[in-house]
C-alpha cells in the first residue's frame, strides 16, 4: 500500500526539478526566446529521468505561456518567465496538481466570482465606461475575427474588472493568471463561436457591475469561467494532442 501510494509525489518531484532546470536554462539564455528547446527524448537523457515528468514539466511551462508546443515542430521558447511571487506560486502548485486544469478552472471561478462581486459594489463611473470601451473592442473583434485582438480585449476585461474591485492583491493574481492562460486562450479561440459566447458572458458581467447588483456580477462571473472550461475540453477533442506529436522530431537546438 505505501509504495504504489508514493510514487505520484515522486514522479510530481522529478517534474520539478525537470522543470527548475528549463528555467534556468531560459533566465541564463542559453535557450533563448524563439529558440525550440531539445526533444523530450533529449531531455530525459540530459536530465537523467523519464519522458512523464519531463513532459508533466513541458505542459506546466505551456500553461504559463514560457513555452509554445507547435504541433510536428516541438517546443519554442515563448516567453521570459517571471519573477513575480505570485507567478511562481501559481506555477508551483500547478506543478503538484494530479488534474491542473481543472484545478485552475475551479480556482478561477471562485477568484473571479469575487473580484466581480467587488466590482459591483466598488467601480466609480470611469471604470464602468472603461469596461463599457472594452466591450466595445471585443464587439469589434468577434466582428473582424481577429484572433490576437480577442486574446488582448479578454486580458484587458479581466484586469480591468479586477482594477476596479479595488482590491490590490486581487490585481496581482489576475496580472499572474493571464500568463497561465494564454495557451488556454488560443486554443479555445479556434472553437467556432467561442468568442461570440465569451462576448456574451462579459456583457452580462458589465451589465451586473454597471448596476452595482453584486450577486449577478458575482453569479455572471462564474458562469463566464465554467462555460469557459466547457469551451476548452470542447477545444481539446477537437485537435490532437500536442506534445506527443511535437517531442519526437530530431532537434537542431543548442546542446
């Protein structure tokens, strides 16, 4: 009983120590922004462990928006990563989650419920007509289709309701998440009418702040975040998986 029972917590550890050595690979710049990283084959040779922690490893990384896993092509360097106290405690317990996603999903509703709930009961005028100009963006880019634009008008939103609850900290966890899930968000945005639904979901979130009615805006918010799971498991059946496909091709990366 107590074997089988420790070998999660060992293979989470080995996915972090897979993954502390990433990082610093990318803060030294030996892997630079842009650069593919070394297959997941190279890597368990290098760091001396099995393919499921180096690629538990991979997809935390992705999570946050450091790596981008391009399908048949493998893993690019995104992004630096952050120094944020925040950032790396998010990445942290992404890190020891048995079932990440859904543990961010539940965690989102419950902090975006919140911040919304704040917004409500807080945001002046200039911050309802600042939501009101965003909506306006997202109207725009559902409009024209333009995927990169919807990925930005979602970041804005989401801050901009947490600036508005004003609550500072609030503020920082929202600055954090939107590292975490920009690959969420491009995926979902290749869902056919995934942002018109996100369109939707926001308004009623700005309709319930602009009336100060906290349980709605709280309630919208929610709902915004599990439809928003809805659209992801909806995203990921549709197309293979990734990182399967994107760790066995030959590198020609740094050694």
């Amino acid at each position: 009983m107590d074997g089988p029972a420790a070998r999660p917590p060992r293979r989470r550890k080995l996915a972090e120590i897979a993954r502390d050595q990433m990082l610093s690979n990318i803060r030294s710049g030996r892997w630079k922004v842009g650069d593919r990283i070394p297959t997941e084959q190279a890597l368990t040779v290098q760091f001396g462990m099995s393919r499921a922690p180096v690629r538990e490893a991979v997809q935390s990384l992705t999570l946050l928006g450091i790596l981008d896993v391009a399908p048949r092509r493998g893993a690019f360097v995104q992004a630096l990563p952050s120094s944020s106290v925040v950032d790396l405690g998010i990445l942290s317990s992404v890190m020891r989650a048995n079932n990440p996603i859904a543990d961010l999903f539940e965690f989102r509703a419950g902090t975006e419920g919140a911040i919304a709930e704040l917004a409500a009961r807080n945001a002046s005028g200039a911050q309802i007509r600042q939501l009101r100009s965003i909506i306006d963006a997202n109207v725009a880019a559902v409009v024209a289709d333009d995927a990169a634009e919807l990925r930005q008008v979602d970041v804005a939103f989401h801050a901009a309701v947490s600036v508005a609850s004003g609550n500072v900290v609030y503020q920082g966890v929202v600055a954090a998440l939107s590292g975490l899930l920009t690959d969420l968000r491009r995926t979902i945005g290749g869902i056919p009418g995934a942002s018109s639904e996100a369109m939707v979901e926001h308004r009623a979130i700005l309709d319930s702040i602009a009336r100060h009615d906290t349980s709605a805006a709280r309630l919208s918010a929610e709902l915004h975040v599990r439809n928003t799971e809805v659209r992801f498991r909806r995203a990921e059946l549709a197309q293979p998986s990734r990182s399967g496909e994107a760790t066995e091709e030959p590198s020609r990366d740094p050694p």
